[in-house]
C-alpha cells in the first residue's frame, strides 16, 4: 500500500493565497490537538478540523476531524463516535446519515485514499460507495439529491446521482465548493483569484471575481456564507454577486464552515469549534482547541 498523502499538489502548489489554510491538512507529524473532557472521563485529542454537520437526528455536532468523527452534545460533553480515521470530506445529508472521504487510521490497512464513503448509525461505521484508492475528495456536498465532490487527487469536480458512478467535470485549483439550493447547474469554487462560477453544474468554470474565500455555505436561495483566510465570516443574498462582513470567528485561520440555516452558522478556526444563532454577529465556543507544534 502506498504510503498516505495528506494534501494534492493541484490544491495546494496551485493556490499561493489560500496556503495558509490548505497548509494545516499538510502534516503528518505532531497534530494540533484539543483536550475535551468526555462523559467516560478520558481526554480526546481532536486534530485539524475537515468539516461540520448537525445531525436532525439527535441535533448534536459532529466535527470531522484527522483522528475521528466527534460528537459534542449540548452541555459540552465530546465524544469519538468511531474510529480514528482521517475525514477529509465530510458532509450531513439526513439523520444518521453522513458522507466523508479521506484516509484510514495508521495502521488499520486499506486503502490510502478511501474514495466515498457513508455512515448510517451517525459516524460510528463507514462503508465504501466508491472510488476506493482513486480519490480522496476534500469537499463534499450534498444538494437536488446529488453528490458534488472535488477530488484532490486530480482537482477534478465530480459529480453523481447514485453515490456509485460519477460524472467527470472541470479541472480546476480550488479549496471549497458550493452549490446553489435553487439551481444544479449553478455551482461555486474557491480559488486564489476569487470565487469561480459555473452555470452548467460544474462542467466549465469562469475566473475567479469577488473576494478571495476560504470555505463556503450556501443554505437558503438568499443566504450564501464565505469566510476568508483571516475568518472574517461574509454574507451574500444574490448568490455571491455582492457581499457584506457580518463578523469574525475567533481563532485566525479558519478550518471548515457549515451555515446550518440563515442564522445559524458553525466554524471551525485554529483554536476552536464556534456557533452563531445571529448570522455571524456573535460566536460561542463549542469545542476548544489548543494548538500544538506541526500545524
């Protein structure tokens, strides 16, 4: 088996101005961790944060991260929920139900990239759907009961109906995707140049315009978030065209961004996991993390 690689060159030699970011998936050494206080009373590292999800199911977080799926429940209280995996992708499409891509644990065997990949029990197991040792998608969306995945092997967007086959779409250096929840075919990138924009559902992208965004979450037809490489959380209404601050998520680099709803919003930063119930306005602390050498 190949040794595991953590970051693609087209992602990451290619976007100069989002390397900040993209450079935290690069380790595989010392982690930056965060020491929660589980109900079993051991600690869990959680290491560089890859996505964020609410589960209808239960309502309670779960962060993908590059040791394990965690839950944190209301109070706080944080839990691995399966095994120490690295999840790259990772999205929520229905209760119980996850979508995730990325590596296996050290030592567990498999194959280096695990292609797609769905849990039904909310994280605790997976099983392949797809693509197994051929891609390793670093984002993941889910939207007109359709797959959306940029594939960090060869920065090709994906994308399918089934879970099983995909269509083959552009190529492209980009970090995030995101898509319309009105319109497949309207289908949104973040690259070093701005944010590039496809109307025939990712077959062609124009050059990137607007500001320069990490991660991206579009929501509701009127509600579309971006958050730049500082964390300052953006807003647009009229799907990307203009955009307004509405605040900062604390911690620097930002990791991962899911807007659950309009007012709801959940970040991951450098030294946190942080919600907001007032559109970015404010943020409150869900998961702490302390930052360690390597990242």
């Amino acid at each position: 088996m190949k040794p595991r690689r953590r970051l693609r060159p087209v992602t990451a030699l290619t976007t100069a101005l989002l390397a900040t970011v993209l450079t935290a998936c690069s380790s595989s050494g010392s982690d930056t961790s965060a020491t929660s206080s589980p109900s079993d009373g051991s600690s869990i590292s959680v290491s560089h944060i890859h996505g964020l999800g609410i589960d209808p199911a239960d309502q309670r977080l779960y962060v993908a991260t590059h040791e394990g799926v965690i839950a944190v429940a209301a109070d706080g209280t944080a839990t691995r929920v399966g095994d120490k995996a690295d999840y790259m992708g990772f999205t929520v499409i229905g209760a119980r139900t996850f979508l995730g891509s990325g590596h296996p644990a050290e030592g567990s065997g498999g194959h280096a990239n695990r292609g797609l990949i769905e849990s039904t029990d909310s994280g605790k197991t997976w099983k392949t759907l797809s693509l197994a040792g051929k891609t390793d998608f670093h984002a993941l969306k889910y939207a007109h009961d359709t797959v959306y995945g940029y594939d960090s092997t060869s920065g090709i967007l994906r994308v399918s109906k089934n879970r099983t086959t995909w269509d083959t779409r552009a190529r492209l250096a980009a970090l995030d995707i995101a898509v319309s929840p009105t319109d497949p075919d309207t289908v949104l990138a973040t690259t070093e140049q701005g944010i590039a924009r496809s109307t025939n559902g990712g077959k062609t992208f124009a050059g990137g315009a607007g500001p320069v965004l990490a991660f991206l979450s579009w929501p509701k037809p009127d509600t579309l978030y971006g958050i730049d490489t500082a964390g300052v959380l953006n807003r647009s209404t009229d799907g990307g065209a203009t955009w307004t601050k509405t605040g900062t998520v604390p911690g620097g680099q930002p990791q991962a961004l899911t807007a659950v709803d309009a007012q709801r919003v959940l970040a991951a930063t450098q030294n946190g996991v942080y919600e907001s119930r007032d559109g970015g306005k404010t943020f409150t602390e869900q998961l702490p993390v302390t930052t360690g050498e390597g990242h």
